[in-house]
C-alpha cells in the first residue's frame, strides 16, 4: 500500500514504567531480538517518515545511548516532568519547531512500550486517516477485555463522537468493546496549534492528548477511528507477565510467518527465534531451538535439536544440533555437534566437522577438515582435508600474549596432542599419539615426543602413507619449498 511519507513519527517513551519493578527502563527490556521501543521504531520505519522523534524522561542518557545504536537517525526531545501524553507530544512539537521544522503533513504518534505493533498496521492507518482528509484519526481495537481502557464511543451511523475514559464511562459505555490504543494520526498543522491548547484542568493535573481529540472535533473538523485487524498489536507491556505474554505472541508471529515462507519448525512451543534471523527454503528447525541476533540460516540446513545460536551464519545443507554459537560461520555441508562450543571468529569452511565436546574459537577450519571429538581449537588456521584427535588443545595463551598455530593441508594431528602456540605444521604431516608439538613440522614429517622433546621424522608420510591425500600434500609441499630455494639460490648467484 502506498502512502504519502508521514511528516513525522513521534514515539512517546518517557515513562518511568514503575510496574516493571526494574533498574531497567521499560522501552529497553527485550523480546525477539530487540528492545519494545525497537519494535516500534521499526515498524514505524515502513513508513519511511521524515523524522522519526522519540521523547524521553525517565532514564533519558540510558535511551539515548541505544537509540544511536539501533536508530541513530532518530530525534529525541525531551519531557522533564511526566505531565501527560498531551505535554509528551507538545514537546516534540516544540522541539521540532525550535529546529525550523514545520509539520506539513500527517503525524503518526506511537507508544514506546508496544512491541506487537505492525508497520502494515501504520501504514493502513496513515492511508484511511489522509483518504477520509481527517484531523485526527485515532487507531482503536476491538478486544475481549476492555476494562481500564477508554472507550471509543459512536453514533447509531457508526460515527466517531468520543473518548471516553473507563472510569467516566456509563454502563452502557462499559459494555463497548472497542477502545482507544493511545495511537494516532494526526494532520501535522493541526496538532501544532492544538496541543498549545491543553490544559492540565482534570484529576490528575497532567495535559492529555484525547483532550486535542476533542478540541478538533469541538472546531468542526473531521475526526475518526480506525480499527486494528489485531487487537493484540495495540497491547502495551506495563509489567513482567505482559512482557513474557508479549514474547510469546510475537514469537508465534515470527514462526509463522518462516512456515509459511517454507520452513519446517517441528515443535514452535519450544523454539524461539527472533525477529532479525532468516531462514532458508526447506531448513529444519528441530525443537529446543533458539536462534538469536543475525542469525541466518541456509537451504536445507537442519538445525537442532538443543541448538543455541547468536550472530551466527549456517551455510546450505548444513548440520548444527545441540550446539552454542556466536558470531561463528559454519559452511555448507558441515556438520556441528553434539555438545559444541563455536565462539566469535569461529569459520567452518564447506564439509568441516566439528563434533561432541568440540570448543573452537577465533579459527579458521578448512573444507572437509575434521575436528571430531573432545578438543580445543583455539587462534589457528586448520587447512583442508585435515583431522585433529581426540583430547586435543591448542595452547594459544602464554599468560601474557595469545598467539596463533597453522596446520596445513590433510594433516593427520594424533590423539591427546599439545600444539603450543606459535607453531606450523606443514602439509601432509602427522603426529603421534600424545605429542607435544612445540616446534615447526615439516610437510610430510611425522612429529613424536622423545621424553621432553620433540622429534620430526622427515620423510614419514609419503613412506608409510603413499597414495593418500598427506602424501600428495607434502609431496606439492616439498616440491613448492624445493623451488622457493633455487629461485632464492639463483638469485643469490645472480648478486
């Protein structure tokens, strides 16, 4: 649906959200991936508005500071005491007007603390407010439970007459189902002029904008309701068991919306994916799953169960259960689990393994390589085609300095091996069972430990392994090495 841009988005986040019971402002508590007063701000994003104002109070530096993260391109104005929703937007308002701008066109005002809130819902809202040529049109629902809210009231046409709030309103008004969501469209010139009108004349002393609802209507202008398809968008979170039944909706929305895009989720109750992460055609997602952040996953992936995965890329084809990730790549066609540990900077090439009671951090795993069980590879640069044993580590921290190891190409690394970091081990090459490898490996030598010392007998590989891929390896290896030296050797000569 195509809409004119707004001339502003003005999100009302100032509250100190006491029901929360939280040292945490009540905007920047998390569900899906993002904070509530994220959700909104990205869905007020759909309407590509001019600006985007959010006013803040309670906790202002701490919003700040997420907001130039999440959306550094929007505005912040502030509301020193909270006197009403009517005195949030007069300072946007005049916030705005102190910076020149003049609100030509429709403004959309929004609730920080409503995370289930769509941007198609805006958007539909913007059209019918700018079709109908209203002043203000207010975003109602029609929900089981009305009580505590104000209630849109209308004429036996059906006409928008009033709000009214639930504590003024009579039997009669009780029993409406339909209630104001605290959201709206406004024209932009209009509520400029209008919110310099309220008053603080009521029970609470605080400045309304139902208030400037009426005041329009009182001049004669045109003034509607727009209703929600989803009651459940216009809900608010104001403590922990709405937050958690907030999450929960949101959740099922999200999952939905990847079956019907042709993922398979096994079991939605116990998988939680958030809002960011995509997801392949025909990928798996097996129950007790979460995947968090920007995570993507690939064709045909087949994750979980049990998998744990933040910031992570799986490649097409990929296996990854009963895994923790973050910020790790794991390449199509590899295989992860059970029981690993990817950490940041983890890369899985095509075909890698990392298996049961695998660590791997800060390193890089060649197509095909293999690091099947009980190791830690920490700060190091694995070739293709090679294979680390059991109860291996890489000792990459001194105590003072981390440093980082390189095994080449189809290396055959022996169980219950050290590799103390810096150190290479050339292409084709092996090593014993229990070798503590400390220093360089030839390609195709094989490393063994002689008491405290490490032995490399050269020549190992191709003699007892001829045909295989380490053979070939360190033969191409040798061969390159040999000709490194007569280029240098002619070179030489040549001075």
């Amino acid at each position: 649906m195509s809409v004119n841009r707004p001339a502003a988005v003005v999100v009302l986040a100032a509250g100190e959200g006491t029901r929360m019971k939280s040292r945490l402002p009540k905007v920047l508590h998390e569900i899906s991936g993002r904070s509530l007063v994220g959700h909104v701000l990205a869905a007020a994003d759909e309407l590509d508005p001019r600006r985007t104002v959010v006013v803040v109070g309670h906790a202002r530096e701490q919003i700040r500071e997420h907001l130039a993260q999440i959306a550094p391109e929007a505005l912040t104005a502030v509301q020193e005491e909270q006197n009403g929703t009517g005195h949030a937007v007069r300072m946007a308002v005049e916030d705005l007007a102190a910076q020149g701008v003049e609100l030509s066109g429709t403004v959309v005002l929004t609730c920080g603390d409503t995370p289930l809130l769509r941007g198609s819902t805006l958007t539909e809202l913007v059209a019918f407010h700018e079709k109908e040529g209203n002043a203000v049109t207010v975003l109602s629902a029609r929900v089981p439970d009305p009580h505590g809210y104000g209630r849109i009231v209308r004429d036996a046409d059906g006409d928008f007459t009033a709000i009214v709030e639930h504590a003024d309103a009579t039997p009669e008004q009780h029993a409406v189902d339909e209630i104001n969501s605290g959201m709206y469209a406004f024209d932009g010139a209009l509520l400029t002029s209008v919110v310099q009108r309220l008053t603080s004349d009521n029970a609470k002393g605080e400045e309304y904008i139902t208030d400037a609802v009426a005041l329009l209507r009182g001049d004669g202008h045109r003034v509607d309701a727009w209703v929600a398809e989803d009651w459940q968008e216009v809900q608010g979170v104001n403590n922990r068991v709405q937050l958690a039944e907030a999450r929960r909706v949101l959740n099922d929305r999200i999952l939905r919306d990847h079956m019907l895009a042709g993922v398979t989720v096994v079991d939605p109750a116990t998988t939680w994916v958030d809002a960011q992460v995509r997801i392949g055609r025909d990928a798996l997602i097996e129950p007790g799953t979460r995947l968090r952040g920007s995570t993507v996953i690939g064709e045909d992936a087949v994750v979980g169960p049990g998998a744990d995965l933040a910031d992570t890329v799986v490649g097409a084809g990929a296996a990854v259960r009963e895994t923790t990730a973050e910020g790790a790549e794991i390449g199509p066609g590899a295989t992860v689990g059970p029981y690993t540990y990817l950490r940041p900077g983890t890369r899985l090439a095509e075909r890698a393994k990392a298996g049961a009671f695998v660590e791997v951090k800060n390193a890089n795993v060649g197509a095909g390589s293999k690091i099947p069980h009980l190791t830690y590879v920490g700060d190091a640069d694995i070739g293709e085609g090679s294979n680390i044993g059991c109860s291996s580590v890489f000792v990459n921290y001194d105590g003072v300095n981390k440093s980082r190891s390189t095994i080449g190409d189809h290396v055959r690394i022996g169980s219950d091996n050290t590799i103390v970091a810096p150190v290479t081990v050339g292409d084709g090459a092996y090593s014993g069972a229990g070798t503590v490898i400390r220093d360089d490996v030839p390609p195709g030598a094989l490393a063994v430990s002689e008491g405290h010392r490490q032995r490399n007998v050269e020549g190992w590989t191709v003699r007892k392994r001829p045909g295989s891929p380490s053979a070939e390896a360190a033969q191409k290896a040798v061969a390159a090495e040999a000709g490194t030296d007569s280029d240098r050797h002619r070179a030489d000569d040549k001075q």
